[in-house]
C-alpha cells in the first residue's frame, strides 16, 4: 500500500513546485470540460461515459486551451 504523499499528483506538484513549472492535472482539466455547454464539453463527456480513453489529440487540445 502507497502511503500519502507518494502518489503522482502529489509528485507532480512537488516538480511544478521545484522547477518553476505549472502542474495540470488532467483529470481536473477533463472534468471541468464536461461542465461546459458547447461541443468540446458534449464530446469529453460522451468518450467518458463510454470508459473510453482520451485521445492524446484531444487531451493536447485542452490542454492548448490553458495557455490562451
């Protein structure tokens, strides 16, 4: 068993922290996608409710849409 702290959102914080970077968390970024009205969110949700993997083009578009 892990103890707290040694998981990978808590190691990426740690590196965000450490090297001066921003920490995203894709989970987080998927699930606000959902809350939105308009098709990027309507699209996210479905691949989800499907237990489908998200693309790596569709996670490198949202995440494109942090820096805008």
């Amino acid at each position: 068993m892990a103890h707290p702290g040694a998981g990978k959102g808590t190691q990426a914080a740690r590196l965000a922290r450490c090297h001066h970077i921003p920490h995203i968390a894709t989970g987080d970024l998927f699930r606000e996608a959902t809350r939105q009205p308009d098709e990027l969110g309507r699209h996210v949700q479905m691949v989800m409710e499907k237990v489908e993997l998200i693309s790596d083009e569709l996670t490198n578009g949202l995440v494109a849409l942090i820096g805008r």
